[in-house]
C-alpha cells in the first residue's frame, strides 16, 4: 500500500512535454517568421503605443461648462445687445444666438381671422375641415369672417389675437459674424483624482482679453469668433442668419498620465449639428417663439410675441485619461505571447494539407494506436504498458511516454 501511494506520488511530481517536430524548410521557415513578425508588431505598434493597453483608463469624466457672448448688433433699426439676442441668460453649455426676429405686437385674447392661404375660406363649412388643426394659431371656431365687399376670407380663430404673420420678409443681424463666445470649461477624472481647466492658470486677464482662439496660433484661448466658427464648420453667417442653425462645439480631454500634467490640454473641434436638414424643406434650420406680457390700466393682459431664428451652439464635452497600470500590461502582455503562437497553428496547417510530402509530416507528428495493437501487445507481455521497453514508464496525467535520465540514449549517436 505504502509503495503504491509512493508511486502515486512520484509521478505526480513529473514533467511531461509534447513531441516535437523540426521541420528544416525555406518557405515554411519563412512563413511562420512572417507571422510572428506581424503579431509582434500589431501587438507593440497598435495594443501597446497607440492604444496604450499598458494603461487604466478613466472614461467617466466631470465637466462643468459656463459661456459668456459678447458683442453688438443692428436689428430693426435698434442696437442689440447680449440682453437681447442671446437666450438662455444663464450661460449655460447650450445656449441660442438670435440673427432675426419677427414681432406681433400687442396681441390681446379674443376672436380673429387666421393668416395663411390655407385657411382661407367662402362658406363656414370650409373652416370646419380644419377642427383641431395644430397649424393654426389659434382654436378654429369653424366661422368665417370676410371683409367687407369680400368673397374669400379667412376661418375664425380663439387666442391671441391678431394672429401671427411669420412669412413676412426681415433682414437678419449679420453683425453676429464678429461677436464673440469665452467658453470656461473645468473637468475632472475622478479614478485618478485629477482636475484640468480649459486654459492656462498662469494666463492673465490681459491675454484673455486679447487672445482670439485660433487652433494653430492660439490654440489655448478659451475666446471663440462666431465667424471662425462657422468657417471652421464650413458655413458662415450669410447662410445661416436667415434660417438659423446648430452648431456643435466639441472640447475633447484625452490626457495621458504618465506624462507631465500640464501636458493634459483640451482639444477642439466644431461641426453643423443639423446638416441633415440643411437642404430640407421640412423643419430647416432654428427657430422658437417667446413672449413679454403687460397689463393695461384696467388689468387686461396683452403681450408681444417674438419668433425668433437662430443659431444654437452645444458644447459638448468628451475624453479619457490613462495611466499605467501593471494589471493591464500582464494580461497584454500575456495574450501577444499566446498570439506568438498562431504563426505555428498556420504552419501546421500548411504543412499538413498543401506541402509535397504532407503525408511523412502527419506520420512524424501524429502516432495512431488501434485495439488490435493494444490487445497484441497485451498478449505478448501481460502486465506490461503497451511493451514498452525496460525503464520507459507511462505518465497517469496523459499517457505520454517519459524517460528516465539514467535510459536515455548517449546524444553524441547519429541517429
């Protein structure tokens, strides 16, 4: 019993390796080099130096945007300024500057005559088509109201009254080429606690002041022109002041870490976020509706009503930061060793199906045992392990065939 645990045991503690073949062939040689060679260098040009696999990364990144525009304009014969063309107030990262704006004035609630050739009418039943129309604006009373020596007129509506005429002709406040948008930008990697600002703490007042971005000259202002904007998107105020548009303004933070941290700048990139739509009949360009409302002496309410158009700027903020971290680097480089690898699987394959004499190669690489064998061999020497020869003993793990150091042959033999 004793002798049998023993015996277990040693040959737990053994080393087994598979069999090998040299095969002493150019093009075979050279094909599996090849191969290594290009999973080397995809593992050390692209895993490693351009997409730094060596390195955590950090996508979860914090941003706080505030915007501030400035410049004047001329729109219906008055000077307009930031309080008046630029909505929201608040200087927030989406934010609307207005290139025109068409008024109604002193629109009090009641019943009047709606605008549009679509609703024009000759009888009260031609008004009744358009019940619950959402064109209109107003609530359709299913009235038609003429004028006086009139055989058209227009359907009735319930609302702010007089109705709204937005087809009138405005020219648009193309002053809005020279204003200008400072974009205060901070972020913050919280994996690895690190905290940016989208300019230089060392910039003075003066320079901001005085600085205009420029991506070549300038590329730390944080001060945009909204003509270089536009340019840069391939636009420019003459086409979009009439319609209005979106713009997209893109701060990109890719920061790597294990460098110096001032090294860790802001990027910046800008695009029409509607060009889907910019030939589009239906829904072109930008625009909303708001109103001022007043009260007369008596309490009624009325208002003015402002449509507006305009161009909407988004600041978008995106990007990661990495840094080394052993972890990464071992699985990496774990898995570029296994790759290593393929370039014999390839060869295998080649040798195996497509090389003159593929047949010797399967016959060095690959032994077949039948049960006939096996039941011969048990014949001859009972109680053997497939006769092997003296001293030559069976791995329990495998069944691959391990030799002692004192039986194997005297390597000096040419065999």
């Amino acid at each position: 019993m004793g002798s049998m645990v023993w015996g277990c045991v040693t040959d737990f503690f053994t080393y087994e390796t598979t069999k090998s073949v040299v095969v002493k062939s150019w093009s075979v040689g050279i094909i599996n080099r090849i191969v290594q060679l290009l999973i080397i260098s995809y593992f050390v040009g692209w895993v490693f130096i351009h997409e730094k696999a060596y390195q955590s990364i950090d996508t979860g990144i914090e941003s706080s945007v505030m915007t501030k525009v400035k410049g004047f304009g001329y729109h219906h014969n008055q000077v307009m300024d930031v309080a008046d063309y630029v909505f929201p107030q608040q200087g927030a990262g989406v934010f609307c500057i207005m290139t025109k704006v068409i008024i109604t004035q002193n629109q009090f609630q009641g019943k009047c005559p709606e605008n549009g050739q679509r609703f024009s009418c000759t009888i009260d039943e031609d008004c009744h088509s358009h019940f619950g129309s959402i064109q209109s604006n107003g609530i359709i009373t299913g009235v038609c109201i003429k004028s006086f020596n009139e055989t058209v007129g227009k359907c009735e509506i319930k609302g702010w009254c007089p109705a709204e005429n937005d087809q009138v002709k405005i020219k648009p406040m193309l002053d809005v080429n020279n204003f200008t948008i400072f974009i205060k930008n901070s972020i913050r990697f919280p994996l690895f606690d690190v905290t940016r600002g989208n300019f230089p703490s060392t910039m003075t007042a003066a320079q901001i002041k005085n600085c205009t971005y420029h991506p070549d000259i300038s590329p730390s202002c944080p001060i945009f022109r909204v003509g270089d904007i536009l340019n840069y998107t391939g636009q420019n105020v003459a086409g979009l002041a009439d319609k209005g548009g979106e713009i997209g303004i893109n701060i990109q933070w890719k920061c790597n870490l294990d460098l110096h941290i001032e090294n860790c700048v802001p990027k910046y990139s800008f695009t029409r976020l509607d060009e889907p739509f910019a030939k589009n009949a239906v829904s072109k360009g930008y625009n909303f509706r708001f109103a001022k409302y007043f009260k007369t002496e008596n309490g009624t309410e009325f208002r003015t009503l402002h449509k507006a158009y305009a161009i909407r700027f988004d600041v978008m903020v995106t990007g990661n930061a990495g840094k080394f971290d052993t972890i990464p680097t071992l699985i990496n480089l774990v898995a570029a060793f296994t790759s290593v690898g393929l370039g014999t699987v390839l060869c295998d394959v080649i040798l195996l199906n497509f090389l003159k004499g593929a047949d010797q190669y399967k016959a060095k690489k690959f032994e077949e045992v039948s049960e006939a064998q096996i039941e011969a061999s048990l014949a001859q020497s009972p109680g053997s392990q497939l006769s092997l020869k003296p001293g030559i003993k069976s791995s329990y793990d495998s069944g691959a065939i391990s030799l002692e150091a004192c039986d194997q042959p005297d390597l000096s033999t040419t065999i």
